[in-house]
C-alpha cells in the first residue's frame, strides 16, 4: 500500500489543513480507516488525535482509492469542530459523550 499526497490546503478559521491524498493498494482491498489514519499521521508527523478521516473512496475494478483528512493544531480543535459522527467512527469520542 502506497499512499501519496496529491493537495495541502491551510484552513486558518478552523485551524486545520485539508489534506487530499490517492492510496495505490496493489492486489488488495481498500485499506481500514485505522491503517489509513496511522500512516497519513506518521507522514505528516502529527498524532493521531489530530487526525480526522473524512472519507476513502474506492472505484470497483481499481487499485486507486482517493480520501480526505483534516489535520489539526490540536487534539481540542479536532473535537470542537469535526461531527460527531465523525469522531465515534473513529473511536476519538466515546459512547457517552456523544450525546
């Protein structure tokens, strides 16, 4: 799995960069979010709580899947702004809390 950046762009009101990216998976599925997450993190050298999936989007047929990730200033900022949905899905907001 080879992940490559394609667009940076700086979103200075809310505090983040939106960044897009193309995911080459060679001969396997769609990558989890999970994994998807950790590497784009690692790649841009930020922790994971400041990491938000938006999506992956995968076409039948191809080894090319395209995503969405909002990176954050902070852990807070990430919470403050994303949807709710958003951050149970991915396991940054817990059961009680999201009501």
């Amino acid at each position: 799995m080879e992940i490559e950046i394609t667009s940076r762009k700086e979103n200075p009101l809310l505090h983040r960069e939106e960044v897009e990216f193309i995911i080459r998976h060679e001969n396997e599925g769609i990558p989890s979010r999970k994994v998807v997450k950790s590497k784009i993190s690692a790649m841009l050298n930020k922790d994971q709580d400041q990491v938000v999936l938006q999506y992956i989007l995968g076409s039948f047929g191809s080894h090319v899947s395209k995503g969405r990730v909002h990176v954050y200033d902070s852990a807070e900022e990430a919470l403050q702004n994303e949807p709710k949905y958003l951050l149970k899905r991915q396991g940054m907001l817990q059961e009680a809390e999201a009501e």
